[in-house]
C-alpha cells in the first residue's frame, strides 16, 4: 500500500504517468470522434460486454513504463498480458516502452506537436496542464456517452456521489477522461506522536494548539530520553517548497486559524479564494514564528523536503510529525530501529483558539485518468478492462481465483500446503504488474477496512484479511482517527490549468509568498508584513486570477 502510494506520488510530482490503449476492428473515425460506434461495432461490444471478453481477440496500441519482470517474463510477454489474452480477449501491439518517465514525456509532447498517431487509450496524470493539452489537442474523444453505456456500478455510484471529480477533465461541457480511482482519504492529515514520551511525562491527548505548546515545552525541556534542549527540536516540517504537502505538512496549523494555505477554498458566500491569503494565514504565521523563537522547530526546516523534515523525527530528535496514516509503514521503522523501545500514535489534529480544526484534504479518489484516441476501433474496450479490475481484484471474493492475489507464482504461492503472499517466502517475487489502470482501488474500501479492524471486529474477506495481515495495529487505529475527523477535511476546490494570468504571474506570486512566509517564521520580517504582502499579491494579478479560478469554476459546476 504504501510502496504503491509513494510511487504514484513521485509520478505526480514529475507529472506524468504512463500510456495505455486498447483498439481492433470496426469503427468509422468520425463516429469515433463522437464517442458512437457504428451498429457492427456496438454489436461486437455488446457481444464482448455480454460473454466477458472480446472473441476472436482485438488488439490495441500502449504505452507502458518499465516493470520488474521475473520468471523468464518480458515487457512483450509477461503473466499480465498472458492474463489479458486468455480472460478478456485483448492483446498489444505496436506498444510503446519508454526508458522512464523523462522520455514518455518528450515523446508525449512530440507527438501532440506533431500529429503523430497516439495510443488509443492514452492514460493521463493528474496534471491540469497536461490533461487540458491533451484535450485541446483535438486527437479525443467525450467520453459522456460511453461512460453512461458502459461503466460499471463502482465507477457510476462513486462519481454519482463526487460530481466534483469531473472538474479536471470537463471542457465546453463535455467529459474527456475516464476516471482511474484511488482509496480516498489516505493522505489525510493527524499528528503522529511520540507515545513512549507521552507515556513516560504522562501527557495527555492535545485537543488544542495550546495542548499541543504544551507537549512541545515538555518535550524539549523534560525529555524523557535525556537529550538537551538544544538537541530537541519537538515539531518535523518542511518549509522548502509546499507547506500543504504530504509529510512534515502545516494544513493542520493553518485550518485552526480558519484556513488551508496553498490551496483555493469556499469563502462563506461559495465563492473560491486563495487560502494563503486569508486572515486565518497570519495567526498560523506568527504561531510558528513563536514556535521557531522557542525553538520547537528546527532552524534548517527551510531547506527540508518532505522526507528530510521526517529524519529529525526517525533519528529521535522530533517528536511530533504530521503525516498520513500510513506513517507506520514509512518512515516510522526508521524511528525504531535507531531509538529502541520507541513507540508512536496518530493523535487528531487540535483546535484553534476559536475552537477552529482544519486540514486538506486528498482528493475525490481519483488518482489519474484515461483519454480515449478518437481513431480507436473498440472504443469501449478500455471500460471492459477497467470494470473487471474493478469488480474482481478490487475486492476479491472468497474462493475466487483472486482470493489470495492476482498471479500464482508471482505476488502469492503455496508454501508448505498454505497459501501466502509473503515476499520472503516466494521466490522471484513480483506485484509489478503492468495493468493498464493501475492497480484497481475502490475509493473508501481501505478506510472502512482499517476502522473495522481498529474496532476489533474479524477480517472475514480477502481483502480485510489482507489488511490484518500487512498493516499495523497503530496504522488501523490512524485509520480511525482520519475518519473521526472526516467532518474537518477541506478540498481544494481549483482544479483546472492555469488561468492565462496563472500563466504570467502565478511562479512570482507564489515565490513571493514562499519568501514572505519564511522569512515572517524565521523573525526576519514582522507579522504584519503579511498585510502588505496581501496587497502586493492582489495588485499585481491575484485579483485577476480570483475572478478566472471562479469563472473556472461556475463553468464545470454548473447543473
């Protein structure tokens, strides 16, 4: 879970993912453009939606990154693409395998630019940017009426109840891209503390920011390990580049004062605003200049990435890290092995002065998206793939051939009569599998799972099973934690590309911002220098994005 998590992280962050396409016999290219099929065409679909699989087999163009391939496999002929053939009916050909995500890219943006064929079913990151390039490229299809005809029941209910999902992907009214799900609420902020300090000052549970002083003070000054104060920094953050982040992040802080920083909200009348503009922004920023005074955060916490800010607190030197809650999966193991005896616990984010509580939130689980190539003969194919993911390996059913994973051999065995999907125990282990979707998730399957264990009650299907088996006590217990404050959860509402004034003024305001910010924290600027900085970011072009980020948003919101 959490290898997956960090991975399509960092495939966010470089802003590009992987291709893939699925394509055969029959549809005439304008019918395509339009997302119809001709009637031989919407026979052998239905035909092929009817039995399961596509007989005689199709086969389709894709791009796919490079895998870890065991047992003689190769990224031509692997247990997947095998699986792919013998139960749905559909093969590859002419696929594309780029070295890394740097040359997908460059061959991406190539062929857009120069009308090179692409993929029938290009599979598209979260990025905005890309995602509207792709759309204005004029090579795909509106999906509104395939989704209509052909999603599944965990695609149709799921977007039925996050209309906003489709904000990204929605242009003049029409839906361009299917929708790739992932768990939903899993990178929601709590505070992951210390629990053997907490034990050993016999401190209770901070239900306030001051609570929260209160722990910091003791931490420092009275620690239970012994360490000096000047060898105690409490608070692991990171200030080098987003604060609303994933790891070390400061939403918690923010949403006390009545704001999420770095992210666009709903004022009280549903219009959007910059969050990092609020009020609410300059009460959190003179919090953390106090905090940095008194030496609860660390001086280097500027030049800090996410991963950096959590080794103050894997090396015992910090003991508060906002996280996720899969913080005891990573980096969490670190903490023991270098500080035997170390014990940690998620606690919920605290309360404002004002009785305030905020954090972001992930998103409407989705993790990326398909585009479909308005040249692809089964445009439809790609729904027939993603739904049996969806409806067999998602949750498999007990005595289903995906019960204990999805390739024998691979991901799970039979070792000494007993089934097990231990990697130490399966030689040439492998859960790289080159699905076109992405592993299938359905959105609120994990939380629901971890609060069911956290409350004690039996795994009983493979699914729960296997999160009993793979994920810690303290990890089900976060799990409850996340969704006891679920209420508290705010989404950034901006989804879209840059509006044309983003384009031109977005990187010097957002610098700005950076600098101001850093150097209110650090005591190199009063606090009311935030008031200033609200000027200058509205004159020179904030207001002008306000009002495009708001007409944005009233053009995909609408009924």
């Amino acid at each position: 879970m959490i290898k997956f998590k960090k991975m399509w992280s960092l495939l966010t962050v470089t802003a590009l993912i992987t291709l893939t396409a699925c394509g055969s016999s029959g549809t005439s290219n304008e019918n395509a453009k339009n997302g119809n099929a001709t009637e031989n065409t919407q026979s052998e679909a239905d035909a092929a939606f009817a039995k399961g699989k596509y007989d005689p087999p199709i086969e389709f163009s894709a791009v796919l990154m490079p895998k870890k391939y065991v047992q003689g496999d190769t990224k031509e002929n692997n247990v997947h693409d095998r699986w792919m053939l013998e139960t749905l009916g559909m093969k590859h050909k002419d696929t594309w395998y780029p070295a890394n995500d740097d040359q997908y890219r460059q061959k991406l943006q190539l062929a857009i630019a120069s009308g090179e064929k692409l993929p029938d079913f290009v599979f598209a990151p979260t990025n905005a940017v890309l995602t509207n390039q792709l759309i204005d490229s004029g090579q795909f299809i509106a999906i509104d009426e395939l989704f209509d005809k052909y999603a599944n029941k965990i695609l149709k209910d799921h977007v039925a109840a996050h209309p906003e999902l489709w904000y990204p992907f929605t242009k003049d009214g029409k839906k361009y891209n299917l929708p790739i799900l992932e768990y939903t609420d899993n990178d929601d902020t709590l505070l992951w503390l210390r629990e053997d300090w907490m034990e050993k000052l016999k401190l209770e549970a901070p239900k306030t920011i001051a609570d929260l002083e209160n722990i910091m003070d003791k931490f420092k000054n009275e620690n239970p390990d012994g360490l000096a104060p000047k060898d105690v920094y409490p608070l692991a953050i990171s200030l080098k580049n987003n604060t609303n982040t994933w790891m070390g992040q400061l939403d918690w802080l923010f949403g006390a004062y009545g704001t999420i920083e770095e992210q666009w909200n709903k004022d009280k009348d549903g219009n959007l605003e910059y969050g990092s503009i609020n009020p609410g922004a300059k009460q959190a920023l003179a919090k953390l200049s106090e905090w940095m005074d008194k030496g609860y955060i660390h001086t280097d916490s500027a030049l800090w990435d996410e991963g950096k800010s959590a080794e103050s607190f894997t090396k015992g030197a910090a003991g508060i890290l906002p996280g996720a809650n899969w913080v005891p999966d990573w980096p969490a193991p670190d903490l023991m092995k270098n500080v035997p005896g170390a014990k940690i616990k998620g606690y919920p984010v605290p309360a404002g002065p004002d009785g305030l509580i905020g954090t972001k939130w992930q998103n409407s689980g989705v993790n990326a998206s398909i585009m479909i190539n308005k040249d692809a003969k089964h445009p439809e194919a790609i729904f027939l793939y993603y739904n049996y993911l969806l409806d067999n390996l998602a949750n498999p059913a007990a005595g289903s051939q995906y019960e204990h994973g999805f390739a024998k051999g691979y991901d799970w065995d039979m070792i000494d009569g007993q089934p097990t999907s231990d990697k130490a125990k399966i030689k040439d282990f492998s859960n790289e599998f080159p699905f076109l979707t992405g592993p299938a998730r359905i959105p609120d399957l994990f939380m629901k799972t971890l609060v069911k264990l956290a409350d004690g009650e039996t795994p009983v299907t493979p699914y729960e099973k296997q999160m009993a088996e793979f994920r810690k006590p303290e990890n089900w217990a976060a799990g409850k934690v996340v969704m006891s404050q679920l209420d508290v959860r705010k989404q950034n509402y901006f989804t879209g590309a840059a509006t044309p004034t983003m384009v031109s003024k977005w990187n010097l305001l957002r610098q700005s911002e950076m600098e101001t910010f850093n150097k209110i924290i650090y005591g190199k600027l009063p606090v009311d220098s935030f008031d200033q900085f609200v000027a200058n970011w509205k004159s020179n072009g904030g207001d002008q994005i306000t009002k495009e980020v708001n007409e944005w948003f009233k053009s995909v919101s609408a009924k």
